[in-house]
C-alpha cells in the first residue's frame, strides 16, 4: 500500500502562511481521495480538507477562505495551503488517502501559530 510522509510543519506568527506536503511512496495515488486532519492538544482528530481523485475539494467551516488543498499527481504529492493563519490552527497535521478498500494515514506534522 502506499506510504505518506507530512512536512513543512513549523511556527508562524498569527496572521502568516505555511504550506504542508504530504509525499507518497510504493505506489501513485492518483485514484485516492485525500483529506488534512489536525489535532490540538485535549482535543479529538477533526477533518480540515479533501480532495476527490478528479479534483473536488472541500474544507472545514473553520478553515474555508483561508486554505487551500491542492495535489499533484505527477509528483504523488498533495499540499495544504495554510494563509491568515490564527492561534487556534495550532495542532498537528495529519495526511490521510482513501479508496473503496484502502485508508492510509501520515504520521504528521507540527504546526504552531503564535500570537
């Protein structure tokens, strides 16, 4: 199955950008859909952005304006776009890829926001 290592992960100021990657490897993945999870410190994993097979995203109401997931199949890569950043971004990232049988997961990212 295919393997997904996150980067690009660091600390920011409020209101700054960062752009996370998430690499695969073993195979391509141009037939998984993706999605960025986070998780904060005490609290539960929740979604933050998806991208179909095709093209199609989505995003978290509390990230939508301000991210941006992107892939490119050709480098079996796909990106976070992370702009205007706040404190409450803080967490640590997640990559994960889906199929009809198949749901792989990165071992993820820091990402901190100062204020």
């Amino acid at each position: 199955q295919v393997q997904l290592v996150e980067s690009g992960g660091g600390l920011v100021q409020a209101g700054g950008s960062l752009r996370l990657s998430c690499a695969a490897s073993g195979r391509t993945f141009s037939s998984y859909a993706m999605g960025w999870y986070r998780q904060a410190p005490g609290k539960e994993r929740e979604w933050v952005a998806g991208i179909t097979s095709v093209g199609s995203t989505n995003y978290a109401d509390s990230v939508k304006g301000r991210f941006t997931i992107s892939r490119d199949k050709a480098k079996n890569t796909v990106y976070l776009q992370m702009d205007s950043l706040k404190p409450e971004d803080t967490a640590v990232y997640y990559c994960k890829g889906t199929t009809v049988q198949t749901v792989v997961w990165g071992q993820g990212t820091q990402v901190t926001v100062s204020s």
